[in-house]
C-alpha cells in the first residue's frame, strides 16, 4: 500500500472510517495512532488506504509554525522556560511508536499560545532526556541556567521535566538555590496527542505562578482528576503518587502551598511562603552525588549496608518501617557507619507520619549508634538534602547539625493529624 510510518492516513474497512498517523507495524497489520491517542490494528485484507498528509508535508509545516515568532507585549513580566525534557516535551517517535523528548522550549509556546497572554517568555533546552536519565550533575548544571537567567532578568522560571523523578531535582533546586523570585516545576502525566493530556493546563497553570508572589521552588501539577485546578506543592514535600493519573503529585506530610484556578487563573494560599524579592539571589551549588537510598524489608541482610559502607558511600539514608525501625542485626551496620563519620538518617516507608525512635527497643538502639531520626522528611528529600549537606560542609558533626536542621521547610515542627 502507498503509505509511509508517519504520514496521516484514512483507512476504511467494511464501512468503518479510520484516521490517524502510520505507525510501524510487526504484524502485517495496518496500525494507526488515532487522535484519541490509542492505536488501532487494522487487517489490510479489503482495507483501502488514502493518504491525508504526507509525513514531510507534516514536519515542514510544523517547522514553519514553530518559526513564528512571538512578539513579546508590554508591560508582561518577563518568565524564562528550561526545558530538560519529559512527557511535556515529547511528541511521538514514528520509528517505535514510543514517546520520546524532542520539543525545545519554543515548541512549548508555539504548542500553548495562552502562554503569551501571561507573560513574555524566552525558552531553553538544557536537556531533552526522559528524567530517568536525571543525576546529580545535571541538577547543578539546571541549578546554574536557572541562576543565570535570574541574574539576566527573568521574573520568573519555569523548568519543564519528566514528572517521574521531578521531585528529586525540584529538592535539588530547592536546597541548592536562595531565589528572590518563583522557581516552578511542570510536566505532564499524558503526552499532547492525547485528548485527555495535562500538559497545557499544567503549563498555563506553572506560568500563573511563575508571575506570582511565590518566590520558592514549587510543582505545579494537575490538583484533581477533573480540569478545575492546580496545587502548588513545596518543592520538599511533594511525591508522585500514581503511575498514570493526572492528579498524581501530593503533598506529603504538608497542605499544598496553594492552588490556581484554571478558569480565573486566580492563584488562593493557605500556607506562609516566601515572597518575591525577600531573599538574595545565591546559589549553592556543590552536591556529594555518593549518598545512597536504602529501603529495609524484612529478613533483608545487613550486607547491603555493609556494602555502601565498604564502598565508599558518603552518607546513607535508610528507608525504614513505621516509625523508623530495622531488624536488630541491621543495627551495628548503622553504628558502623557513624563511627566511620558516615552520617545515616531514618525516614519511614509509610511516608506519612513522623520518624520517632524512642519508643521501641530498636527505634533505641539505632539511635544509640548515631542515627538521625528524619523527622518527617521524605526519603528522596533526605537523600536530596544529605548529597547537599555534605556538598557544602566536610567536618561530620557541623553536617549531622544540618541534617537535624530544617532548612527548606522539609521538615515540620509539628505534624499534621
Ligand atoms: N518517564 C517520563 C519522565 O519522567 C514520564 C514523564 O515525563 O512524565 O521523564
């Protein structure tokens, strides 16, 4: 048949109309992304095949859109875009039929026009990787380009990312930088050839608080499974919750900030923050990437502290149950550590709650061999926030301190119910 994996077609068969793009296909069958974003299998035999629009026809005019340029309006606050990939800066991939990061940050605004109304903006890709590929030298590469556009003059940052490992960076961001003015993380849950795609609501929401008073390192994420709202999560309290729903980030242990209205765009808070211009622009970028995450379950051997201890691990944060145990043999490991000045903190697998120590006999015993009890911090943000500490001071008990201290509001004084 006359068609090409990435042309849109129209193909009918007994009646039935079918149109969407070419995608590869294994099977002999005619396979075709339709625009509800599912894919539909279609047996050639006594099927006919019109091509709607050729695949180069496509990309050329998708190229001369993404040339128009924007021309910015006065008075608007001006908001800098750093793209380092993800959902929110996909589109399909016609060889595999995968989603894979290919927009800029142009292509964002040529995608979203609302954005303009908002504010004036100038776009960068730092990356275009899917965030798994994240590390920690690409935080303080991002932590830098956030700075410089600040020092440049921008009101406001957006960084576009991957929504699975978003939290991680926005905490790196978060302890790494001192910003006068919003630092807002956005992604997408659904890629934009889906119908029901978050992306341009989450987009215009992030840009609300991009011009607004916030001045902290937020996420910005679809609030509920409807089109209502958004929350604006604190960057130290917030996980992704859920595999594939749009209202997948949380607050964990905290309310949100606040959320935008998406029909008024009218941004409500319900927690103090800090606002725009209260603090000077610093950044503290220096970051100890050999911190490791341990989850503890039951019966697991304490070879696999052993192992991080043995290895060189500057500092261990172990994922503990309930109120912050480990079984009695995993203990001398801890003391092992501490007395090795490699600092380990406690956090909770149940996420929700407070690490509190004192009340069983191993919650005792690891505090006796020097562990920090990690409060009620998340257990990405204490590994964020021990590869920051020990970036910044080398002399263990000044480090434990801070690992004590709340520095970016990851840790509460008081919990909630
Ligand atoms: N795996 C993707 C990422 O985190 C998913 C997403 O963008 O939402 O980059």
């Amino acid at each position: 048949m006359d068609f090409e994996e990435g042309d849109r077609v129209k193909v009918e068969k007994a009646g039935v109309e079918y149109e969407g793009i070419a995608m590869p296909s294994t099977t002999g069958h005619i396979i075709i992304k339709m625009v509800s974003g599912y894919n539909a299998g279609i047996d050639p035999e006594g099927a006919t095949v019109t091509v709607v629009q050729k695949k180069q026809d496509m990309e050329a005019s998708t190229k001369a859109a993404g040339k128009a340029e924007v021309e910015p309006k006065k008075g608007l606050p001006k908001v800098s875009i750093l793209s380092t990939g993800g959902t929110i800066a996909s589109k399909i991939d016609y060889r595999t039929g995968a989603v894979t990061s290919q927009f800029s940050a142009d292509d964002i605004l040529q995608a979203i026009p609302e954005l303009t109304e908002i504010a004036n903006f100038s776009g960068k890709a730092i990356y275009n990787i899917l965030s798994e590929n994240m590390k920690a030298d690409y935080w303080q590469e991002l932590a830098k380009a956030v700075v410089e556009e600040i020092k440049n003059g921008a009101d406001g940052i957006i960084v576009a990312h991957g929504t699975d490992t978003m939290m991680y960076s926005a905490a790196a961001l978060s302890f790494m930088i001192d910003t006068p003015v919003p630092i807002v993380f956005v992604g997408s849950q659904r890629s934009a050839d889906r119908p029901s795609s978050d992306n341009a609501m989450n987009a215009i929401c992030a840009a609300k608080v991009a011009v607004s008073d916030i001045a902290e390192v937020t996420v910005v994420m679809h609030s509920e499974s409807s089109d209502d709202k958004c929350s604006i999560h604190r960057a130290t309290k917030v996980r992704k919750m859920h595999t594939s729903r749009r209202d997948a980030f949380r607050s964990i242990n905290s309310e949100p900030i606040g959320y935008v209205d998406y029909s008024t765009g009218e941004i409500s808070t319900g927690l103090s923050y800090t606002k725009r211009n209260e603090k000077e622009l610093s950044l503290m970028a220096s970051l100890e990437p050999k911190c490791a995450l341990v989850k503890f379950t039951p019966g697991s051997s304490s070879d696999i502290l052993g192992y991080f201890i043995d290895a060189g691990y500057k500092g261990i944060v172990i994922e503990g149950t309930g109120l912050g145990h480990v079984s009695t043999d995993w203990i001398p490991q801890i003391e092992r550590a501490t007395s090795q000045k490699i600092p380990v903190i406690v956090t909770s697998q149940c996420l929700n709650g407070r690490i509190c120590d004192r009340v069983y006999d191993t919650g005792r015993d690891i505090l006796k061999a020097g562990a920090i009890e990690g409060e009620d911090m998340l257990p990405e943000v204490a590994l964020v926030k021990m590869m920051w500490t020990l970036g910044q001071i080398q002399d263990y008990d000044d480090a434990v301190d801070i690992l004590k201290q709340d520095i970016r509001c990851e840790i509460n004084e008081r919990s909630l119910e």
